[in-house]
C-alpha cells in the first residue's frame, strides 16, 4: 500500500509571526526545555562554517522529537557585513519533517522564527528565575531580537516601565517609541547603561557586542538576566564579576560548555567552576534542580539556542497556519 504525501507548506516570516503568537511561543519553549533536559530529544552538535572575508558564519542545526514524531533543520546565515548593506545580520530556513518518513511537511522562514522562540525561552527563564514583584526591564541591544525579548517578558510579568540602551542613539530612539506603543508601557532610552539598570529586576542582553556592554557594580540586588547575544567562546557581554556572583542557568549544558563566552572566559580564567554550569532551564521546569533561592540573590540564564527549540516552534507554528489556512502549497 502506497501512502500519499501531503502538501509541502511555505511560510514567509509575517505567516510564521501570526501562526505563533508569543503566549504560544513560551508554551512551545517549555515542553521544548523538558523534552531536552530529560534526553527525551535528539540533538547533536550544531555544524558551523566560518566565512570570515564577510563576518559571516552559516550553522547547520537538525533535532528529532520522538514524543512530536517530527524532524527539524535550520539552516542560519549571519552575516556581519549585512549591517553596511542594509540587510539583516541573520538569514534562515527550517525545514519540518515527519519522523518516522522523512518527508518534508513544511518550510518556513528560520529568522522570524528564531526571533520568536530566542525571545519565548527568555520569557520561559524570567518566569522561572525573576522576582515575582519584577515591574521594571532594562534591554541591552535596539534590534530585532531585543523587541522579542522585551515581548516575552512583559508576557510573563506586569511591567511598570522598560528602558533601552544601544550606543546607537537613533536606533534606541526607535526601539523606544515602538515598543511603548506595541507593549503598552512607556519604554525610555537611556543615556548610559548605568541609568538603564537603575531598580531593573530584569536585564535582557540582546547584542553583537564583544565584551561586557554595563559594568556589575550597576546591577541592583536581586535582578535577573537573560543573555542571548553571545554565541561564540570568546565573546562576552555580561561582566566577569556578574557571573561570579550569579546562579547560573543554561539552556543546554553541552552546548554551553562548547559556545557560551559569557560562561567560557571566566571559566578559562580560574574565576567559576564547570559546576557552576550543570543547571538547565529544563531542570527547573521539571523541579529537579531549584530555581531563585532568595530576593537579593542575582540570577543568570546563558542561552546559545538549541535545534530543539526551532523545532518545538516550527510544529506549533505549522499546527496553527494549518488551522488558519496560512502559508502556500508547494508542488512536489
């Protein structure tokens, strides 16, 4: 007996946007970061090209899901010299696969969806890790993936304010008045990272920058921090001293040990021990590792990103563009 294929469904970036909500994206990430944390999930180590005459890197990210009978790639371009072009630093496609045939289901656009499940497994970690009383956010970063981290946040806790640092001045500007009308909260720019810090509970790191973009003695008592811009072991963007102090929460400990800068450097410099990094956010979710201990004590989650995440994503986004009747219908 012959089974037929179904359609090959194509999803551009504002189909992906209206099929996962970021509500939906925070519910994908947490079944995602418990699948991952139980070993229930195949993902093995992302493959990576450097391009370097462009600033560029491409990486290759597969995962299987057994419980969600699904195979996922991304395929991710980022590309520093697009900045001068005017075109985005990232370009990405995910392709969505049945798991016990390998027929493709769906292809989808990877930036809008990593934008989104990037953003949600910030949400999922202020949930877990932030003060319950946290009404004010500070954003390192005025692009993309720092309005999705603000979105995540401000689903997870009523905010009272946000403040946004870039050295861009312009760029934060827009960052500001866009987010204000979008979150429905007033979000300034601040003029240092010392001011936007000022009585932030929470901190979201959203930047290319190569080192740390504010200094610990700024951080108040009991702030929580999501850091996502950093992908490479020599990049950093939270202060050493930050990390020193900080119970630490990983997405993927494997991951971590191999592309967290943030993690890496003061770990090669004697200042944290690897077991300070055992903990993943999945652990938390599971209740088999702890989660904030006490009001002052200042809570890190390093997130490299993890194929399981572009998965748990992309199937609740093909799930709900099929019952929206979203996307085109590609010939096989």
């Amino acid at each position: 007996m012959s089974l037929s294929l179904p359609p090959l469904l194509y999803l551009s970036a504002a189909e992906v946007r209206r099929a996962l909500p970021m509500p939906g994206a925070i519910a994908a990430m947490r079944e995602a970061f418990v699948q991952l944390s139980c070993g229930r999930v195949a993902v093995p180590a992302r493959l990576r090209l450097d391009v370097p005459e462009q600033e560029g890197v491409v990486l290759c990210m597969p995962c299987h899901s057994k419980a969600e009978g699904l195979l996922g790639v991304k395929l991710a371009m980022l590309f520093g010299g697009n900045r001068q072009r005017g075109l985005p630093l990232l370009h990405a496609l995910v392709i969505v696969a049945d798991g016990t045939t390998g027929a493709p289901l769906a292809l989808m656009d990877g930036a809008a969806l990593t934008m989104l499940r990037t953003g949600a497994a910030s949400g999922v970690a202020t949930d877990c890790l932030a003060r319950g009383d946290a009404d004010v956010v500070a954003v390192f970063g005025a692009g993309v993936q720092a309005r999705a981290q603000l979105e995540a946040v401000c689903c997870v806790r009523r905010m009272r304010c946000a403040r946004v640092y870039d050295p861009d001045a312009a760029a934060a500007g827009r960052f500001a008045a866009e987010m204000t009308r979008q979150a429905g909260l007033p979000v300034e720019r601040a003029a240092s990272p010392a001011a936007a810090l000022e009585d932030a509970a929470v901190v979201c790191t959203a930047t290319t920058a190569r080192g740390p973009v504010f200094q610990d003695h700024d951080l108040a008592p009991g702030a929580h921090l999501n850091a996502i811009g950093s992908y490479h072991p020599d990049v950093a963007e939270v202060p050493a001293e930050t990390v020193c102090r900080a119970r630490i929460v990983v997405d993927h400990r494997a991951s971590a040990l191999e592309e967290a800068g943030d993690l890496l450097v003061p770990l090669e410099q004697g200042l944290i021990r690897q077991e300070q990094l055992r903990t993943e956010l999945g652990e938390v979710l599971s209740g088999i590792a702890p989660g904030r201990q006490s009001a002052t004590e200042i809570t890190l989650f390093k997130s490299v990103g993890v194929a399981i995440e572009d998965l748990y994503a992309a199937a609740r986004t093909l799930a709900n563009a099929r019952a929206q009747h979203l996307g085109i219908e590609l010939p096989r």
